[in-house]
C-alpha cells in the first residue's frame, strides 16, 4: 500500500464566492469596530486585534478583487490599507515621528477604491461614488479636533458608503462574467 500523497491543484474560487466572502469580512470588521469603541480592557484590546485582522481579510480580497480594473491602484490601496491598519498598534508605541489617524488613512483607501469601483464593469458605479463620499468623510480626520467636533454625524458618511458596499457584496457579490472580460482584457 502506498503512503504517497496526491497533490492536486485547488480550484480557483469564483470572483463572485470572494466578494461575498470580502463582504463577510467587511461586515464583521464593522460589528467588531463599532464593539471595539464601546469595549474596554483587555476584550476591548481583543476585538480591536479581531477588528484589524478582518480588515486584512478585506484588503486582501479588494486586491485580488480590483487587480483586473488596475492592478498598479489595487496594490496602492492594499498599501494603504495595510499602513492604516499598523498605524494604530505602531502609533500606541510611539514609534512615528508624527500622528496621523488611522481613519484618514482609510479615507485614503476609500477613495482609492471609489475609483476602482468607478472604474470596474463588474459593480454598480454608485457603489463607487459612495464609497467616495465615505472616504471624504474619513478624511476629516486629518484634523483630528476637526473631526472630534462633528462626532457623531461624521461616521454617516462611513456607515452608507462602506456599508452600501457591504451590502451589496454580501447579497450580490459582483458580476462574474463582466469580472472575467475585465480580467481577459487587461494590459498589465
């Protein structure tokens, strides 16, 4: 009897399967970051891990997802994403030579993907202009005081834009086909 193991090759998910699981994520890194304001200790320290660990999931797969419209802007807001995502536990050591809100460093990544959702054939261009209204939002945070004062009215354009995006994803997902001429039509 042989012992050997057969390799095989996994299947690629479908484009559609990973943006319901992106949505999946993005709504548990909502749950867990609305949690995280409220929660103190160390559960309030556990959920805000959790919270930046979904949000990896998410960025991983809006990468993967929006490569096909740019792979060059995908990567860029991945970038983006990942930096605000290490700016708060960096930021809690006072490693940086200055502070900088992780929120508008996730203004940044929601406009970077407003364009790519503007751009893309496989999701309704008003995802995109609410996610861009969703990273002006985040981009108050710029100035911090600024940003404190409009509390709580400023998370509203955060909670339309990214939670219309969520939405969609986790009932529709996103055109397959229209996904799969993108991705065949590239020039990279």
């Amino acid at each position: 009897m042989s012992t050997a193991v057969v390799m095989q090759p996994m299947a690629p998910s479908s484009p559609r399967r990973n943006a319901r699981i992106a949505g999946v994520f993005y709504l548990l890194n909502i749950i867990a970051g609305i949690s995280a304001l409220f929660l103190r200790g160390p559960l309030g320290v556990a959920v805000g891990m959790a919270t930046g660990g979904f949000y990896i999931a998410v960025t991983l797969f809006f990468y993967s997802i929006f490569k096909p419209v740019s792979r060059s802007l995908s990567l860029l807001a991945a970038s983006v994403s990942l930096a605000g995502i290490a700016n708060g536990p960096v930021g809690m050591l006072h490693l940086l030579p200055f502070r900088l809100h992780s929120l508008a460093l996730f203004g940044v990544y929601c406009l970077l993907l407003a364009y790519l959702i503007y751009r893309c054939t496989f999701l309704p261009r008003v995802l995109g202009v609410l996610m861009a209204f969703a990273g002006a939002g985040w981009l108050t945070f710029l100035f911090p005081s600024f940003a404190k004062s409009l509390v709580p009215y400023i998370y509203i354009p955060g909670v339309i834009g990214e939670g219309s995006l969520t939405l969609w994803l986790l009932i529709v997902g996103l055109n397959e086909q229209r996904w799969r001429e993108q991705n065949n039509g590239r020039s990279l």
